[in-house]
C-alpha cells in the first residue's frame, strides 16, 4: 500500500539524512569550541569534510524530492522536444565540476537527435545514472555515454570503467533501498533510491532499462526509449 510504502522510505531515510548531519556538525564543532580552525591544515580539512556532507544531503533531499513526486496521486509527464546533444554535454560538466575523483566522460552521438519526454526527469534519471557510474569507479571515473537511434527508438548506455556488479546482485539492482554493498561501505555513499526512481520514470515513458556488468571491468545501463 501507499502508506507501507511512506512508512518504509521514511523509515529508511531518516537514518541516511541523520549521519551527514552528524559528520558536518561534528566537523564544525572541531573548529568552533577545540581551535581546529586555528591550523590551516586541519581548517582546510574541516571545510572539505562539510563540504562533502553537505553533498551527500543535497543529494538524498533531491531523491527525496523525486520520490515525493513519484507518490503523488495526479503524477502525470510533462513532455516536450528535447535536444539530447546539449542535455548531454550540460549534465556532463556538471558532474565533471562535482565529482570528487578525476571524471573523463566520452559522448558518441549524432546531433539533432531529438525525444518527446519529460525534460526534468529525463535528467535527473540520466544524472542518477552518470552518479552511479561516478561512485562505483575507481580513483579515476572513465565514463561513456552512447546514443544511438533505431525503427523509433532511441537507446541510451551509459558504461563505466569501475568495480562492476557481482552477478547475484544484479537482480536487485533496481528495488528500492537496494544498494550493492561494497567491501568498505563509507568508500560508496548511495541512497539506494535512484535506480527505483529510474526505472519508475521510464517505464512510464513506456521504455525499458537493463544493466549489463562484469566485476572488476565495469557496468553499463542500456535505456530504450520511444522518440514519440
């Protein structure tokens, strides 16, 4: 039911919004009440480790947000014609600029391959998507992004470089709350959230997603959707 389901999220998600908080307010104690902002290095330290935080939050409010939406009874897509090409290249550079690791993002596509969908979810889906091939890279994320068009389809992969997604655990990939628990579970912050809402938006885009991984040699999602 409806109601399970707000129980469920809610309960889930307080205990993800709680330990950012905590880290950044504990950071931020350090420098106001034990002198940590006195030693330059210790400062810089301090500042990043907010900085992070405050991240992380923005990024569970933002999934929040989607789930929200998701919930809601009069859910209905707002579509339009959308320019994949410039979406692409914008949503690129934004994850480029926040990206905690060296990110190198190849796009192959043609220009002027235009879709009829929802532009806000379309991109906060693709964005989910380059995250995830961000946090489950390596020191260096070494992305890729194909869009190719086929009988009234456009099909969209995004593939990384990175750990990969051991076989068993790839079923689960797209269940709310899933995440694939990684050895050391602080090197991977997920929210466990974003592949239910992606896989939510394109089903109602009539498209379907699948995931294709090999540990150790990298994931790729491949989205078809219809053009009209």
């Amino acid at each position: 039911s409806v109601e399970e389901m707000k129980e469920d999220f809610t309960h889930n998600i307080t205990h993800e919004l709680k330990t950012p908080i905590a880290v950044a307010y504990a950071a931020n104690d350090a420098m106001l009440n034990f002198k940590g902002a006195e030693n330059p290095e210790k400062r810089h330290t301090y500042l990043q480790i907010i900085q992070a935080q405050l991240k992380q939050l923005s990024g569970l409010v933002e999934q929040i947000l989607s789930m929200s939406m998701e919930q809601r009874k009069n859910f209905r897509l707002d579509y339009e014609e959308i320019d994949l090409k410039p979406m692409l290249e914008t949503l690129i550079r934004q994850h480029q600029l926040k990206a905690d690791k060296p990110m190198d993002c190849h796009l192959a596509m043609m220009d002027n391959t235009t879709i009829y969908a929802d532009r806000i979810h379309l991109y906060n889906m693709i964005s989910n998507l380059i995250d995830n091939a961000v946090k489950y890279s390596g020191e260096k994320a070494d992305i890729c992004i194909s869009v190719t068009v086929c009988n009234g389809y456009v099909t969209v992969k995004v593939s990384d470089k990175g750990i990969g997604i051991p076989g068993d655990k790839q079923k689960h990939l797209f269940d709310k709350f899933y995440r694939v628990h990684t050895g050391n579970l602080h090197d991977v912050k997920g929210f466990g959230l974003g592949l239910a809402y992606v896989k939510k938006i394109i089903q109602d885009h009539k498209g379907v997603i699948r995931a294709e991984s090999e540990l150790n040699v990298g994931t790729k999602f491949i989205i078809v959707l219809p053009l009209l």
